[in-house]
C-alpha cells in the first residue's frame, strides 16, 4: 500500500511515537514505580480516561517526554504526549483485558529502563444473539476461509500504521445519524455459535445515508471484505483510528486527506450483515476501544 508521504509520515508498531498534546483535565489516579507522577487526566484530545477492558488509560509518566526513547506495554508501542512538562502515555486496554495491574515499560534516553503501572477496572458486558440466514457468513467455506486469512493479514498491517503527529484533537462528530442499534463491547453469538466480541457500534440507517469522518485524518485503506463489506480505515495520528463497514459505496481512496465532516461513503448492507447500518469502530495503538470514549 501506498500513503501519502509529508506531512504524514507513517511508522510500523514496531517503532515508538512521541507526541506533544495541549489539551488535558486533572482526575483519576495510577501508582508509578518512580516519585513525580501526578493523577491521571480525565481526557487527553479526543480520548476520556476510562481504563477498563475496551477503554483508555491516560497514564502520567513522571518525567518529560523529552527523556523518554520509548514507552511499551506487553511489547507494544504506546503513544505519549506531553502535559506541563510531563509525559502521558495514551493506552488502548483491549477487550478481552482481565482487570488488575498492567505495567508500561519506559526506555529512557540515559538507557535506563523503568516501570509505571495502572489498573484495569472490572466492566462486564451483555450478551447479544443474532440469527444469519447466510449460514456461509457465520461456518466460511474452505475458499472463504483462505481469503479471510489473507484479509486478516492486510487487516493486521492497516492497523498498524500510525501517524507521527495527532491531527485529531477535539471529540469526534458522529458519522451518520441513526438508530445505534448495537453498542460496543457485546459478547456475540451468531446463530448461537460464540464469535469475537463487538468492536464497535452498529447504527442502523436506510441505504445511502451518507457517512462523514468525524475528524481529521488519512483514508489508510479502503477496499472489500468478506465479513466487513466495503469498508474505509482512517489514521488521525498516533495509532488513533477510526474503521466504517457495510458500507453500500465509498467515496475515498486509500491516500485522500480527510476534514472532519467530509463524506466519506454512504450506509449500506455489504458483508455479513441483518439489515443496512454503519458498523463504526475506533482504535488506539491497534486495539478496539469502545467510541463513546471520543464522540460528542
């Protein structure tokens, strides 16, 4: 795939984004394993510090980001900003998180290497059970399968792709108007066979209602899948993403610049699907969280 080069340069999750953010609200808390941390803030940008499974943890780090060379949780790189003169990280907690202790590793730029740990508070979600007349959408023939093999691998690569520099940083409009026919996080059983928990929201709108980004950003993929239908992935930097699916058209290419506001597609009945409705999901550092946490 190729994007659009400056001024949004893109780096693979294996290389760490630093970022400086000027809009932040004191609350909430975390424990650091070094003095100087203060209380988590209760919104970064966009992002409300909700640190439960399929939320954000806005965590303080206790030294500039300036000092910091990379911020990592299991592996993973994780993006930072920085508020009066300290450095936050911005994590996405992924679903399937078990409440407790997780703990961001900091590589720092004396070479040193220490730990800040925050908590993941329990939140359980409701289960939600949908009959599929298309029984091939729900137990994929072996040629379906091997084409969702390769979807998952281009769908691992898009998800990856992080911008150096946030072009979001007020709350996010919400992309179309309609019913939101299923919320985020629902435990889902597709003809009582157990699938993936909902990453997203569902929004139920007639065929051809048009769908706007609801910020700024980068169209980083758009294309047709098995599952998703048409489908459009945006970039609004650092790892922050926002991914619209069965859709009946789309009216951007992988590459477009994107204003908030600017229609990007219309709702459809594509993929794997009851009825038409936008499926509108958002992501941070490659993980699902639930939307509520940026819209208006």
């Amino acid at each position: 795939m190729t994007l659009t080069p400056s001024p949004y340069r893109f780096a693979a999750l294996a290389c760490a984004a630093l970022l400086v953010l000027p809009l932040a609200w004191p609350g909430g808390s975390v424990r650091a394993d070094a003095a100087g941390a203060t209380a988590a803030p209760e919104r970064v940008g966009p992002l409300t510090h909700r640190p439960v499974p399929g939320g954000a943890a806005l965590v303080p780090l206790g030294q500039p980001v300036d000092e910091l060379i990379e911020v990592t949780l299991d592996d993973r790189p994780i993006a930072v900003h920085e508020l009066d003169g300290e450095a936050i990280a911005l994590v996405g907690i992924a679903l399937g998180s078990a409440p407790g202790e997780r703990t961001l590793r900091l590589r720092t730029a004396e070479g040193s290497v220490r730990t800040v740990r925050f908590t993941v508070e329990p939140l359980d979600y409701a289960e939600q059970r949908i009959v599929i007349a298309d029984t091939g959408k729900v137990n994929p023939a072996p040629l379906d399968l091997q084409r969702i093999r390769r979807e998952n691998r281009r769908l691992a690569s898009v998800k990856g792709r992080r911008g150096d520099r946030l072009l979001a940083t007020e709350r996010f409009l919400i992309p179309v108007e309609g019913v939101r026919s299923s919320p985020f996080g629902l435990k889902r059983f597709y003809n009582d066979q157990p699938r993936r928990p909902h990453g997203g929201i569902d929004i139920a709108a007639p065929t051809g209602t048009p769908i706007v980004a609801p910020a700024p950003g980068l169209v980083i993929d758009a294309g047709e899948y098995f599952f998703n239908g048409n489908s459009v992935f945006i970039e609004h930097g650092l790892g922050l993403q926002t991914f619209y699916a069965h859709l009946s058209r789309t009216d951007v290419a992988e590459g477009d610049v994107v204003a908030a506001g600017q229609v990007i597609g219309a709702v459809g009945a594509t993929g794997r699907v009851t009825g038409p409705h936008l499926h509108f999901s958002v992501g941070l550092n490659g993980t699902w969280i639930d939307p509520a946490l940026v819209l208006e």
